[in-house]
C-alpha cells in the first residue's frame, strides 16, 4: 500500500518542484481551502454562518489576488496563514451549532 501512495505521490511532487519552483507534494489548495472557510464573512451570524466564501471575492484577501508578480505558492501560504491565524482567535466561531 506504501508504495502504491509512492508511485502516485513522486511524480506529482516531481511536477509540482518543476511548475512551482517549490516543494509541495500535495499541491497549493490548502492555503485557499481554509481561508474560504475561516474567515470573518463566514464567521457572521446569519443565515450564510459557516458557508464557504470564495478568497479572491473577499475584501480581507483582496491585496492577494490583486499584488503583480506573486506566486500560487506565496498566495497559498498567506492564505493558509491567515485563515488559521483566525481560526485561533476566534476559535467558538464554529463550535457553536450553525442555523
């Protein structure tokens, strides 16, 4: 089974060290998956609480998407570092039954 995982995972490690210039072995949709999720708009206490946002829509995220000549690889790790320096923050935001 290990080596199953190796022979799926060393080629796209492969790729992603060549196409990013970075050692990511499972990609860059960490960073964006947390920060569409752990956010202050999804954070709100309405109806929408704990849905998805889309990162580059949102004003808190805004100057990533928007700054010339960053990488997938630095948007993704500020993306990842601000979502859960958010999520240690406010950390009952979602503890709490949602609806």
């Amino acid at each position: 089974m290990l080596a199953t995982f190796a022979v799926a995972l060393v080629p796209w490690t492969a790729r992603n060290l060549g196409a990013l210039d970075a050692l990511r072995p499972f990609g860059t949709q960490s960073g964006y998956t947390l920060a569409s999720q752990w956010n202050s708009e999804a954070a709100q206490n309405n109806s929408f609480r704990a849905v998805t946002r889309n990162p580059p829509q949102m004003p808190e995220f805004a100057d990533l998407f928007r700054r010339p000549g960053i990488s997938e690889v630095d948007v993704e790790a500020q993306l990842r570092k601000r979502a859960l320096r958010f999520a240690a923050t406010d950390l009952t935001t979602f503890s709490l039954p949602c609806g």
